[in-house]
C-alpha cells in the first residue's frame, strides 16, 4: 500500500485509498519524522474526503501538540462528525489546557466523554486524560479526575500515574520506587523503560536514565525517544561527544530537525561554533512544520552567531524570533537579548532590561516567571565568564525559592570564584547529594584526579574554605 502510494505520489497520480489507509501513511512518515510528506498526505485525504474523522484529527494534532495553534487546530476538529471519538475528545481537552483558568471548561470535557465513549475506551480515556493534565502541570485537574473516575483504570495505569504524582509532588524516589515495580512485573515493556528513563534525567540521575535508556533500546532498537533521552543526559554530565552520538542515532531512526539542532547544541557548548552553525541550518532547513522547533532553532542560530560576534546575522535572527513571539512574553527571547547586548560590551544596558521586565513580572504578580526568568539569565552570565553576576541572580532564585536545586553545581561554581565559602560549602553539598555525574563535569578543574563526588565535600572543606 505505501509503495503504491509512493510511486503514484511521485508520478502526481492519485492513488485510490480510504481515508484510513491514507492516515495510516501519514502516521508513517510522522513516526519517520517526515513532517512534510506526514502533513501533506493528511490534506490530500482530507481533500478527497472532507469530512474523514482520521486525517482532520491528524491535522489538529499538528497544529496542537507540535505548533501550539489553538486556532487553526480548532477549525479542524470542528469539521469532525464523531464527536464521541476518542481522539477528538482528547484534543478538546488540550485545547482547554492550552488556556489559562480553564480547567473547568476541561474536567466537563471529561466528564461528559467518559459518558459518551464505549466502555471498551473508558480506562485508556481517563487515563490518557490525567497523563494529558500532568503534562501541562495542572495536577489539581489531574487529581479532579482520579478522584471521579479512578475505578475505570487499570492496576499498571493507576501505578503509572501514582508514580508521576510522587514526582510532581517532589517524592522522587517513591515516583521512581513506583516505576521500577512496574518493570519488575512486565520487564519488557519498552514505555515504562522510556518513563523512568525520562523521570531519572528529571530527578537529576544521570547516569540511571542512560541506563534505562539503554534497556529501552535493547527491547525496541528504533526506540528513537530513548536516544533523546540518552543525549540530554549526556549534555547534563557535559560529555557532548556521546550525546552527539545519541542525537546521530535518533536522526538514523527519525529524521527530522530534533536531532540536528540537538547536534548542533552540543557543538555549540564545545566551542565549535561554525560547525554548529551548519547543523543548526540543516535543522533550520528540515524544519517545515513544526513552528515551535522552529522558534528554537532561530533562538539558537541568535545566540551561536552573537558568540562568533557575527551580530548582524544574530540580529537578523533575533528579529525573526521578535516575530514568531510578537505579542506575547517569551523568556529565552529576554535572555537572548540580554545575551547579544553582554556580547556588545552593554553589561549596563542588560542590566537594565532584566530589571525592566523583572519589575514587569512583578507587577503581574508572576513570581514563578520571575524566578525562571533570573534562573536562566544567571545561566548566561554564567555561561558569558561573568560569575559575579551569576552568582548574584542565582542567590536571588535560591532566597526566592528555596525548594528550588536546579543548576546547583553551576552556582557552587560561581561561589568558589567569588569566595562566598558559606554559600560554597551548602551549594556544594546539595550538588553532589542531589547531581553527583553533574556536578563533577562542572567542577571538573576544582576536582583532584579519580576522586569520586562523595568524597569531595570533606577535600573541599580542607582545601577550599578560607
């Protein structure tokens, strides 16, 4: 059937399939990570049969989960007929997610589909519905609907769902005690690998989530979603020549613009800047569809191209990331500019413009914002060899949120440079409790030769404080 498709594709005849079968090739092209052929396919379906549930529903995923476009994924799934589909329901829901203070707009969604939809597709519903919920944090919803509908789940969904509560809750280790029991039950299950994977690279344990991955692999060796997996946590032990390996893995299997513009990140961070600018636009170039990969591209090629001092062409992009986020609040464009204004000698200046959007984001009341927002600047200054200002932001997020550990390693670094030793000594600890593989690559000068992370709190404490 694909062949067939293929050649009469090639040859510009029309091919004589059903709406489904055309779907079906274009779920093909998507799991291949052609996004062009994928999409493409799902409008000639659409146009030869348009009012066909399978493709409209295919081109509102795009639009919804890859692009973030309410507007245009609405407009396809208001042409669907079957609104009991289950697929449908789920992309109502996320459009109602997408959206702020509309959570009871999405818990009727629910509710109302868990009466309309067979019994056969109740449990995978529910369970699809909450893990939906988790994925755009609002675990007040996700716990609206286990509390209504937690009977309908299956033992192994309900686990896996505990399992993501205890880790949102900040109970790592239960979260991950959870999934583990899980693959001790059915240890060839290739998702619950790429979960636990995925939940030991947010917990900070690095070397597990590659381990994990590994396993993952082993089982379905296309598993592209490990190789990612696999990469970023190399990036987080700062070993970049096997995350470049991953990435090249997962483009063997996948190819689209992923793993060229992880690829290109990672040659970025090892100083290779003019070769990390062509794999950026290679990504740049395969990147037809999804516009949020597109928006990250364009953020990188702005930051890689004002390290080269080549500001014009940096500016160039900066302004086609002003456009893609032109009326709304984006941080990473903040932190680029700021970035780019640092390269031009304009410390001053970028001072100025994160206390102006800071004191923006106070007045909003978004304190969650303005933490992120100072969190990743401290990055770039850090990044930028200027760890005074590094740490001074960082010790704002620490006092601001003082549940927060993200990027301790790098903070206990600037407070080494600037001889802050109390700050030192508790950063540290914290570091190598909580991200020992990482905060070896990132005090790697500071660390004698084989000594392992546990025992670098007492070397520090004898050779370090003054």
């Amino acid at each position: 059937m694909f062949l067939n498709f293929e050649e009469s594709r090639k040859k510009g005849e029309d091919c004589l399939l059903s709406s489904d079968e055309l779907t079906d090739i274009a779920e093909f092209y998507y799991t291949k990570g052609d996004m062009r052929h994928a999409k493409e396919t799902a409008e000639y379906a659409v146009s030869i049969y348009d009012d066909a549930t399978a493709p409209l529903l295919f081109l509102a995923k795009i639009e919804i989960q890859l692009n973030k476009n309410a507007e245009k994924g609405k407009e396809f799934l208001d042409r669907v007929q079957e609104k009991d589909n289950i697929d449908y329901l789920l992309c109502r829901l996320e459009l109602e997610l997408m959206e702020k203070g509309h959570e009871e707009n999405a818990l009727r969604i629910v509710c109302d589909g868990f009466n309309t939809v067979d019994d056969e597709e109740k449990a995978p519903f529910i369970g699809e519905s909450v893990h939906l919920a988790l994925d755009y944090k609002k675990s007040e919803l996700a716990h609206e609907i286990m509390k209504a509908h937690a009977d309908a789940l299956d033992p192994s969904n309900r686990s896996l769902i505990e399992a993501r509560f205890a880790l949102w809750e900040g109970k790592p280790e239960l979260g991950l005690s959870i999934l583990e029991k899980l693959i001790d039950k059915d240890t060839f299950n290739v998702q619950y690998w790429l979960i636990l994977s995925t939940a030991q690279l947010q917990c900070g344990k690095f070397d597990e989530a590659i381990s994990s991955a590994e396993y993952a692999i082993a089982i379905e060796p296309d598993a592209y979603e490990a190789y990612m997996n696999m990469g970023n946590a190399y990036i987080r032990i700062c070993n970049y020549e096997k995350a470049i390996e991953a990435f090249k893995r997962y483009s063997q299997i996948r190819d689209d613009e992923v793993g060229y513009m992880m690829i290109g990140r990672c040659l970025f961070y090892m100083h290779k800047d003019e070769e990390a600018i062509k794999m950026l636009h290679l990504a740049e170039k395969k990147c037809t569809v999804n516009k949020a990969n597109l928006l990250d591209i364009n953020k990188d090629l702005t930051m890689v191209y004002a390290a080269t001092k080549d500001y014009e062409a940096s500016i160039a992009y900066l302004e086609k990331v002003k456009e893609e986020t032109r009326g709304k609040y984006d941080r990473e464009r903040v932190s680029i500019q700021i970035s780019i204004l640092m390269g031009l000698g304009c410390n001053k200046e970028a001072m100025e413009m994160l206390n102006l959007v800071l004191n923006d984001l106070e007045e909003r009341n978004e304190k969650e914002e303005q933490i992120q927002l100072m969190f990743q600047t401290a990055i770039v200054f850090y990044e930028s060899k200027d760890d005074a200002e590094a740490y001074t932001l960082f010790k704002k997020v620490y006092s601001l949120d003082p549940e927060c550990t993200v990027a301790m390693p790098y903070f206990a670094f600037c407070c080494y440079t600037q001889q802050k030793w109390d700050d030192y000594l508790h950063a540290l600890k914290t570091s190598v409790e909580l991200y020992p593989e990482e905060t070896k690559a990132v005090l790697a000068e500071l660390f004698p030769e084989g000594m392992e992370p546990y025992d670098f709190v007492k070397y520090a404490e004898e050779h370090h404080m003054k």
